[in-house]
C-alpha cells in the first residue's frame, strides 16, 4: 500500500512539535525580559528547532525500521516498518529536514552575528542522526533521554536566548531545565510503552536499563519537577507561577503512569504530555514577558 500525505504527516510526529515550540517561546520571551528580543532571530529560531524536530523523527524512523527494532512496537506504526514507505524515501526526508534546519540556522547566525551557533547547530544535527543512525546508536544505550534534555532544553531555550540578547540569566537556566524536563518526559512515554519489544531486540533505552518501576517514577518527577522550577524563577519573575494551573493534569497523568498505564491508552498519555508541556512553555514565556 502506498503512503498518503496523512501517513507523512503523521510520520513527522506532529505531537512531537511542543519540544521545538516551547524553547524557543520561553527563551525568547527570556530576552525580551532583559530588553533584547528580536523577532527576526525568534523567527528563525523557531524554524530551525521545528526542522530538526522533524529531521529527527523521520532519521529514527530510517534507522529503527532497517534495523527491524519498530517491527513489534505498541505505538503509532511508522512508514519504514509499516512497509508503506522505502527506506531510501524516509532517509530522503530526514536529510532535506536537516538541510532546511541548517540554512535556517546559517541566517540565524549571520542576522545574530553570534558565530558560535554553527559550533551548537553542527551539535544538534549530529545528535540528531547519532541517536539511532550511528554504527553505535547512543539512543540504544540509554541516553536518549540526556540528550533532548540537553538539546530541546537548555540548548534551544538558552541558545535563542543568547542569540537574541547575546547573554543568559540564572532564572533562563532554570526556565530551560524546566522545558527540557518535559521533552524528557514525552521520550520516556515512549520508551515505556515500547519497553518489552525493545528489551527483545537488544534497544536499551533508559526505560529498559531502569525498568518499569523506575521509569515511571522518573517520570512523576519529569512533570513535576518543572513547576518547582517555576518556583524559583518567580523570585526574578513573579508570573512565572502562571503555570501553577498545571499542577493538577500533571498531577492525574504522573499519577495514571505510576498506576501502570500501559499498551495504547500510552498513545493518549503521550498526546496529554505533549500538550502539557506546549502549555507550560506558553504560560511560562507569559509570565517571564510580564514579570
């Protein structure tokens, strides 16, 4: 069966977006506080954490579907491993994804003229591919979750901060930390959900090297810990505890996961942190812009 457009789109990982959204909001937002916010660079911020978020999604889909690791998944199935797509056409997107990224980031960088970008974006792009494309996909030993902290965190938040207002604040970081913990959070649904296939086919994710029990806490703690966060930027930017009215979803679902949701309700779960985390990037680059 040949793919259609919604079997593409749907191979992009539209939910996945929040990851890309929130960063660059909240670390705009952050340079704005600080009276540096230049919407042309946000612009392009934004275009090149999208790009990458969708370079990744359609890289994983390559690797994971030649390697045959997606053949047995719960989730979503995906283009490669459905069949519905060749390897070579999922590849083909992957790569025009990054290229799109890279260009985006090479105007961000001259409009900024701050020049260590392109060290940061040859970075992520290399991260991107590495997680599961690699001869020794690091993604396959537990540290997929580091690196999106990492890079959906505390680099896309503090970089567009940075390439905006040319400095970063001690609240910045701690509003980065609090983003990346969601993006950490969206992997580990997935991760747990796919835990028992992938313990089958030697992929060992967090989930897989910390067990069940285990990830689900650290998952509690990935949605949670966020609002504590927020917390501690209130002392620089009072409205960040807008995002207090999160507490209680966050609260329902670290509490359904720590129940043992399991098989495909962790579908709804996934779509719930998504849009939990979007929001808390909204609220929170609200409160820093009134604060």
């Amino acid at each position: 069966m040949a793919a259609t457009t919604r079997d593409w789109v749907r191979g992009a990982r539209p939910k996945t977006l929040a990851s890309a959204i929130a960063p660059v909001a909240v670390g705009s937002a952050s340079a704005g506080a600080i009276g540096g916010f230049r919407p042309g660079i946000a612009a392009l911020a934004l275009g090149v954490a999208l790009a990458l978020q969708v370079a990744v999604n359609f890289a994983n889909d390559y690797s994971d579907g030649v390697r045959g690791t997606d053949a047995n998944r719960v989730g979503p199935e995906r283009l490669v491993a459905s069949g519905k797509v060749a390897p070579s056409r999922v590849r083909a997107a992957a790569l025009a994804a990054f290229a799109v990224g890279s260009v985006l980031g090479l105007a961000m960088t001259l409009v900024s003229r701050e020049w260590w970008l392109l060290a940061v974006g040859a970075a992520a792009i290399l991260a991107a591919w590495t997680y599961t494309g690699s001869s020794r996909p690091y993604g396959y030993r537990g540290w997929g979750e580091v690196s999106v902290f990492i890079f959906f965190g505390l680099v896309a938040t503090l970089g567009t901060m940075a390439a905006q207002a040319s400095r970063v604040t001690w609240w910045a970081v701690a509003a980065a930390t609090g983003v990346g913990l969601y993006s950490v959070a969206m992997l580990l649904v997935n991760n747990i959900r796919d835990l028992a296939p992938d313990r089958l086919t030697g992929k060992r994710t967090l989930a897989v090297r910390l067990g069940d029990a285990a990830s689900r806490r650290l998952f509690a703690a990935s949605v949670m810990l966020p609002l504590v966060a927020s917390g501690a930027i209130a002392f620089a930017r009072p409205w960040a505890l807008l995002t207090v009215v999160l507490a209680a979803p966050a609260v329902m679902l670290a509490a359904a996961m720590r129940a043992g949701l399991a098989g495909r309700p962790m579908t709804v779960a996934f779509a719930a942190t998504s849009a939990i985390g979007l929001a808390y990037g909204a609220l929170l680059a609200l409160g820093i812009a009134l604060g």
